[in-house]
C-alpha cells in the first residue's frame, strides 16, 4: 500500500504537534503553506483537529499523534 502524498501531508502536519502540552496547537497559514492548510482541513474533516486550521488535538488527534511518533521513533 502506498500512501498518498495528501496522506504524507497529513502525516507532516500531524507530526508538529507537541503531545507534552494538550494547551499547544498549531495555526496553518494559507497562504504560506497550501499544501499544509489542505492537509489541516483534511485532518479537521476527520475528526483529529479542532480547527480546519489546525487548532488542538482532539482525543483521537492525540491517539494517532502518539501512534505516529511511536512510528517514527521505531523507524530512525
């Protein structure tokens, strides 16, 4: 299964949220980040950020964001 880059985007975004602090979110730009802003409206859409600019992690936000850097972290 290969992943989409819109999935990659996705991933990318859901990867700057720091999971030590449930107070900081994230704010994506349009115009300065497209691809970025799209992934976030993406992420919105599903229920794992606040915002469709990003906002805070909702529960399951947090639950894939733990998911993801346990990934990363097995995969460097």
């Amino acid at each position: 299964m290969a992943l989409s880059p819109e999935i990659i985007d996705e991933i990318n975004l859901l990867a700057l949220f720091n999971l030590e602090s449930t107070q900081e979110g994230i704010k994506v730009h349009t115009q300065t980040n497209p691809k970025a802003a799209a992934a976030a409206e993406r992420l919105f859409e599903k229920g794992i950020v606040t915002q469709q600019d990003g906002g805070y992690l909702t529960d399951l936000g947090v639950e894939a964001a733990e998911h993801l850097q346990h990934l990363l972290l097995i995969l460097q």
